[in-house]
C-alpha cells in the first residue's frame, strides 16, 4: 500500500536528520516501494538507486530472504538481552564474519550504527592501553575531511567543519593528520602516485610534538567516503601502519563504508593489503534492513582487556541494549549467505573497470572539476554556484526528478550503486546523470 501524506502539514512533526527541513516539507522526495536496482515514488516512478540508499543495500532492494529470516526469528525470540545472557544467533554470525575478517581480527563486538562502532573503537583502544598499564595513552589521532559518524568521539577525530562546529570543542587530545586531497591528483584514476608517505609522516610529527606515550590510536577511512572519496595516495596506509607498529599506536580502519565488497574486495584492508588493528563496519552489514555495526578486534586487544579483569568481573564497561540483537543477527546472517551464493564482492570487482570507465567519462563536462573512484565508489566534484553546496543541493533534486538517486556531500556526488548491479545499470546510472549536468 502506498503511503501518500494526507495534508501537507502531516509531514511536519518528524524532524529529519542531516535534511534541510523546510524546503523538504514543501517538495518532498517520498518512496514507497523498492525492488532489486530501484525505488518507487509515491507518484508512481521508477528511480534507479545510484548509492545503494546510504551506501548499505549491497544486495539490491527487496530481499526476500532477509525478511524472511528476520521474520522468522521475531516469532522465535524477539529479544533478550546481551549483557549477561546470549542467543545462538550473534555468536553464529560473529564466527561467520570473523572468517572473512583480515588477519587476526577475530573478535567482534556488535553495536547497532557506524556511529557507535566508532565510539566503541575508541572506547576499546582507551581500554586496551589502561589493561597493559599505559593508561595515560589518550590522544585520538584522526584526519581533516573524515567522517566517523555523529557522535562525540567520532566528532572529535573527524574532520567535516559543518558537523563539528555547532558542538562544541569534542575530546580534549584529538588530533588530525592532513586530508589526502592534493590538488596534482585531480582526475588521476586509482591510487594516487605521490605524496602518501609523506602525508602519513604527519603521524610521527605526533609521536615528536606529544610523545608516543601519550597517543591510544589513529582512525582512518582507508578511502575516505562521505566527504568525496579520497582514495588513498600510494604507500599511504603502510606508512601509518609502519608508525603505529614502531610505538604501540593502534591503528584503526572506518570501514563503515568501504567493508564488505565496496572496492572489489572483501575489506579495503585487503584492497590495500594493510592490516589494521581494528575495523569498524556497518553499512552493508545486515543490506541497510536493520541497524547494526561492528567493530572486529584483533586478538591481541582482545585478550589483553579481558585477561585484566578477575574471572567474574566485568571486563569491558561497554555495551548497548541492542547489541547483536536477535534480528539485526538474523538479517545479517541472512545477507552474508546472499553475499556468499551470489558472489557480490566478486561481481563489485567484476564491474568496477565499467564503473570506473562511465564515472571518469563525466570528466569531460565543464562543470566537473575533479573525479576520484575506487571499486564501486565514486565522487565528481562540482564547481560550486552561489554559496557552497547550492549547486549539489539543486542537481540532487533534479537528478531525482530525472529518476536517479544519489548522494551529494556539498557539491560533490557521490557514486555507490548496489553490488548486484549490472552494465545496464551503470549505463542508465551515468546516463541519466550526464544528461543533467549537461543542463549546467
Ligand atoms: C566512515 C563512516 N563512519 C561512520 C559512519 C556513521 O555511520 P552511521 O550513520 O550508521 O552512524 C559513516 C556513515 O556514513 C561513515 O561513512
């Protein structure tokens, strides 16, 4: 049944998040159906889903064995709570995404958004370095252009000036490398040649500023995605993970985005074959159907908090109501057997040169001046109009009339169709998007 507001006014009480309100209110974009590539608006049209909703429907709309799954264990077990007591499900899909995890990331700890995974990745870095007797390791090393999230810890290490600056001065100790975005790199496809190690150095002016006994963890997005996909410049990743081994910093991935298939492989940390000490993940967790995140620890960290604790004490004072909940289990069970069976991060790779190809051939327009992308991700940089974000805020409305959806940071779009996409897709993706911004 379609939801068609009676009054216009009956969309004022849900105050929207990251939304500009008002002018939603007056021309709304309600959808009120979605199956495999696309949504159905309330006026009946097709719109094709050029970011998988916010990055998280890897397996296209409408799956019924999700909903089967999740439904299925509501009439089994509803809830119950994690702190104490256990239900099958949690523990199953802990072990099945600890088999895909890199390295010795075997530990999982279940939070219910990328938000929280941030927070609890910080939180555990503070506590693994008080466990071995370093507790005066509290600076948090972040990078300008990051996002981890909304929350207070994920603020505080992140670098977008127009989330932060309402909200006063975030954790005392963050710090911020430099962003990656260098200006020789415009238009370059995939790693950037120079400047990685360089710009990774700016960890160990840290280590020579505050003392590396002062410094828990550094967290990156291994591609920085929200603030227009920067991907990392060659030898950037090594770098900070050469540094972080020299002193005992821990060295934290936001996958939030990039985990599960988004650069054609299982994690960016194998895409870029840098192995971090811990990974935070969300989006394509459970397909976008149930709120959940997570963050994989190695065993180091792991036991080192846990071994500090008497047998029947508490070890870890974190946790959330809804952690690993039966559902969000379910539904992410039932997404890795699609992931599996169908072979999503292996078709992501097989159509990332085509995704690549038709994402770069926008660098001919006039009106972009920059395009980045790496597997299924990508970014076009808009010359801004007016004020900044104005122009992305008008192309995201008329690429939604034309029947594309996508996501604009500022006045740049951002690409991340479902990795069940095929050619045909992608065609109708950049089509629909070229004929646009040929308007401009
Ligand atoms: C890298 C990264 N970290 C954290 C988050 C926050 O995730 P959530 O919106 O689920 O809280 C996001 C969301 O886009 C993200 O891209």
């Amino acid at each position: 049944m379609n939801f068609v507001p009676e009054l216009p006014n009956s969309l004022e009480q849900h105050w929207m998040p990251f939304t500009s309100n008002r002018d939603f209110k007056a021309n709304p974009r309600i959808m009120t159906a979605a199956k495999g590539m696309y949504y159905t608006t309330d006026r009946g049209d097709a719109v094709i889903d050029g970011s998988a909703g916010l990055f998280c429907v890897a397996a296209g709309h409408g799956r019924r064995e999700i909903a089967e799954a999740v439904h299925q264990t509501l009439l089994e077990m509803d809830y119950i709570p994690p702190f104490q007591f256990g239900h099958p499900k949690s523990f199953e899909f802990a072990r099945r995404l600890a088999a895909v995890t890199p390295g010795d990331l075997n530990n999982i700890f279940f939070s219910n958004s990328g938000s929280e995974a941030v927070e609890s990745a910080l939180k555990i870095a503070l506590a693994y370095h008080k466990a071995r007797g370093e507790g005066e390791r509290m600076r948090l090393v972040g990078r300008e252009r990051a996002y981890h999230g909304v929350n207070f810890g994920g603020l505080s290490v992140a670098g977008l000036v127009n989330n932060r600056k309402a909200f006063g001065l975030g954790l005392p100790g963050a710090v911020h490398l430099r962003h990656t975005m260098l200006a020789e790199h415009n238009k370059c496809v995939g790693e950037p040649e120079t400047g990685g190690v360089e710009l990774a150095n700016d960890l160990q002016r840290f280590v020579d500023l505050h003392g590396a006994d002062q410094i828990a963890a550094c967290i990156v997005e291994p591609i920085a995605g929200s603030t227009g996909v920067l991907v990392p410049p060659k030898g950037y990743l090594k770098r900070l993970r050469e540094i972080c081994d020299q002193h005992h910093i821990l060295l934290i991935f936001d996958e939030v985005i990039c985990a599960f298939g988004r650069t054609g492989e299982q994690f960016a940390a194998d895409a870029f074959d840098v192995v971090p000490d811990m990974i935070t993940m969300a989006k394509a967790l459970t397909n976008g159907v149930v709120p959940m995140g997570a963050v994989a620890c190695s065993d180091k960290i792991y036991e080192t908090i846990n071994d500090s604790a008497p047998d029947t004490a508490i070890a870890l004072f974190h946790g959330y109501t809804y952690s690993g909940c039966p559902v969000a289990a379910a539904a992410a069970l039932a997404t890795r057997d699609i992931f599996e069976e169908e072979g999503l991060v292996e078709n992501a790779a097989k159509m990332s040169p085509k995704f690549i190809e038709a994402l770069y051939s926008l660098g001919d327009l006039p009106i972009a001046t920059d395009v980045r992308g790496y597997g299924l991700l990508g970014g076009v940089d808009l010359a801004p109009a007016d004020k900044p974000g104005a122009r992305g805020y008008a192309i995201m409305k008329e690429l939604y009339e034309a029947g594309v959806m996508v996501k604009l940071t500022g006045d740049c779009i951002l690409f991340s169709p479902p990795l069940v996409c095929e050619e045909k897709h992608i065609d109708e993706i950049f089509t629909k998007v070229r004929g646009v911004l040929l308007k401009h």
